[in-house]
C-alpha cells in the first residue's frame, strides 16, 4: 500500500516508469537501470509496460493497443497520490496529464504536516564517512572543502545514511589534490579551487576573514545605493550583516559543480553575487517577503481583517488554480524530494552535488517573485475570496517550509525581515 505522506516524484517513476521521457526502451534503460529488466524483446516502453501489466496488446492494431495500455496505467494511478487523468503519444514521447487538485493537496497536507522532516528518507542502515583535505596554500579553497563536506553530510542524512562522525569502512576524501599519496581505502574526490577572476589563478592571499569583509562592504554599499531592499536597522546590525554575507560567500562556492574552480571576484564594484536573481541575498529576500505576508494575515485574523485557518485537510485546494500556483507546487513541493535524491548520486559513480540546491532555491525564489508580482495574495474586505486566500496561505506556508529545509542543507540561516 502506498503512503500517503509520499508525494515524490521518484516514487511516481518507479510507478509508472517513465516521466515525460523518451519512447525507446534504451533510452529508458539508461534512466531506470536494473528496475528495466525486459527479456520479452520489447523495443519501447508501451510494449515492457504492456506485458508486465498483462496487457495483451500484440492481437490489436497499435493505437488500439497503445490506447489500452494508457487506460490501465491510468486505471492503477487511482492509488496513487500523483493520479493520472490522460495520457497521449505526442512525437514517440508520452505525455503524461496529472489530476492537479488532488496532488496540490496531498503536496501541502505533506509539507504541513512533517515540517523540518519533510524530505527525509528512510533509513538505510547503511554508514558513511567524510572529510577533508586541507588546500594549504589557499584558504578560501579550503573552506570551500570544508562547506562540501559539511553539505555533503546533511544530504546523505537526508537520504537514510548513517553519518560518521570517525571513520568506518571506505572513507570519502575531498582534496584539491589531484596526486598526492592517499589514505589507504579511501576514496579521493577531487574538488576545483578558488581562482581570482582577475588573475585567473589560485586565490592564495585572500583569507576568509578578508572575503567577509569585502561582502559586508558590498550588501552596506549597495543597500545605500537601493539595489537591496533592506531595513536600515538591520544594515547596522553586525549578525545581520555577518549571516547575509556568509550565505553569500557559501552560496557563490556551493553554487558550482564540486570538480570545477569557483572564480571570485575580490573588487566590490564588479561584484553581482548580492544582486543577481540567483544569488542568496534575493533568495533570503524571497523567504523574508513570505514570512511578511504570514505575519500580516495572522495579525490580520486577530482584528477580523483576515479569516481565521481551517484545518488543512478540510481546505479547498482546487481554487489553487492559476498556472504559477500549480508550478510553485509541482515543481518545488512536489519535485524537492528529487532535489535531495540528486544532491549526491551513487552509481555509477560518487557524485556530489550541492550545485542542485542552489538551483533549486534560486528557481524557486525567481518563480515566487514572478508570482507575488502578479497576484494579489492577501484580499481585505472580499467574503467571496475567502476560500482562495486560505488556500494560498496554506501554499505560503508550505513553501516557507521547504524553502527553510533546503537552506538548512546549505547551513544558511532564513529570516523574518529584510
């Protein structure tokens, strides 16, 4: 039986074994690997579906059959939290149509519900060891060893790894080192180094200390110049301005493939890693506008401006109907356990990914911006919207969630206000 908590996307694949993919079964077989084990001469995914759901579609004429093979898979997604309504053959690709209300609403009743442990996996009883080599000339590249490694670690836990804290069988090296002599049974992983953008070499006089500063000069510097939107208190408050430019700094070394050099760029004038769309200032933003609008309609509830929740299980979610609503939860509630899935790949080889994070925040705090610019979320003085309103808090609400989960991962604090 399934669970009903279980909204993953992987768990739909292993369901349904293809996913807006390609039609040919080799294709497939290079996705799915061993759970795509055919000895029935199948050359496409319709036919292997057809025959391990005891299909006999070979008798029919193939639109026939492929018609037939649809209505089953559709038939067993009924017990399924991601149901299927329809599905088409469009250029040798499938096509897969979701039943949006019922998933947008097993999604947030989730994400509510667990909370700080939506995502996680169950354990696999199976133990890992990490750690790092330090970059001796290089001190920025050494911290970004060490922001891996730790990233590295809340993943793995993430998906039901036991963690080591001394080391077991197999331990997982991360160095800037590509020879060298290693550590006897382990398993080198090569990162790239911090490179100065203007040099093009290691940077190697930079300290973290001095790179800290250089980003709190530019949020300050840029704050007064209105490219950030920041509480004039907070730009004079040293925590504040301490944990915007860590977030920064791990975010722009996080933000790139582990095997390739992260290129910095030392001269604050030329610096956009506190401007761009992609970068941890907008994205705290983001989180910060949310947590605003929940705290305006709980205010708002206790003067009779707002109306008050209602449990989540007995919310209209179906009223959650514009396209932007359903992507912020298809793609970043639904989807976020695949981000975990992917942020350290095992087979064939070890892959360490904590770049999928970092896009997957990004993605998700550029969609909501698109979002919040378009819609009006907190409607005063409308009855008539009241069902609307308490469904998209809920959204809020999940969303929030989700997004203090994956900056956990990165170990970047969310807050309140900007």
């Amino acid at each position: 039986m399934e669970d009903k908590a279980d909204i993953s996307i992987q768990t739909f694949m292993d369901h349904v074994l293809f996913h807006l993919a390609g039609f040919s079964l080799k294709l497939w077989r290079t996705v799915l690997g061993e759970k795509l084990d055919c000895d029935k001469g199948c050359t496409d995914i319709l036919q292997h579906y057809a025959h391990i759901r005891h299909v006999q579609a070979e008798q029919a004429e193939e639109t026939a059959a492929n018609e037939k093979i649809f209505q089953s898979l559709i038939s067993a997604s009924n017990a399924w939290n991601l149901k299927i309504t329809k599905c088409s053959l469009q250029k040798e690709r499938v096509c897969l149509f979701l039943e949006r209300p019922s998933i947008i609403k097993a999604a947030i009743n989730a994400v509510i519900e667990q909370g700080s442990s939506f995502g996680r996996c169950t354990p696999l009883h199976e133990n890992i060891y990490l750690t790092f080599h330090s970059d001796e000339q290089s001190e920025l590249t050494t911290a970004r060893l060490r922001l891996i490694k730790n990233v590295s670690e809340r993943i793995l836990d993430l998906q039901g790894y036991l963690v080591c804290k001394e080391t077991c069988c197999c331990p997982v090296v991360l160095t800037s080192k590509s020879h060298g002599e290693a550590p006897e049974h382990c398993n080198r992983y090569i990162c790239g180094v911090v490179k100065n953008s203007q040099t093009n070499t290691k940077e190697t006089m930079l300290t973290w200390s001095k790179y800290m500063s250089i980003k709190i000069d530019a949020i300050t510097e840029l704050n007064e110049h209105k490219y950030l939107d920041v509480d004039k208190q907070n730009t004079h408050d040293n925590s504040f301005l301490r944990n915007m430019a860590e977030a920064t700094i791990a975010f722009e070394l996080l933000s790139i493939k582990p095997s390739r050099a992260v290129f910095i760029n030392v001269h604050t004038s030329g610096d956009r890693s506190c401007t761009n769309t992609k970068g941890a200032p907008f994205i705290l933003y983001n989180t910060a506008r949310i947590a605003a609008i929940i705290e305006k309609y709980n205010k708002g509830t206790s003067n009779g401006e707002y109306p008050n929740l209602t449990e989540v299980k007995e919310v209209d979610f179906s009223v959650l109907n514009d396209e932007d609503e359903w992507e912020l939860v298809y793609n970043f509630i639904v989807g976020y356990s695949q981000v975990i899935e992917n942020g350290i790949r095992h087979k064939p080889i070890l892959q360490i990914c904590p770049q999928v994070v970092c896009m997957f925040l990004s993605r998700l705090t550029q969609k909501f911006s698109i979002y919040y610019r378009r819609i009006k979320i907190l409607t005063e003085g409308y009855k008539h919207l009241h069902t609307q309103l308490i469904a998209r808090i809920y959204m809020l609400k999940a969303l929030q969630i989700v997004l203090q989960n994956a900056l956990a991962i990165l170990d970047i604090k969310s807050i309140s206000r900007m």
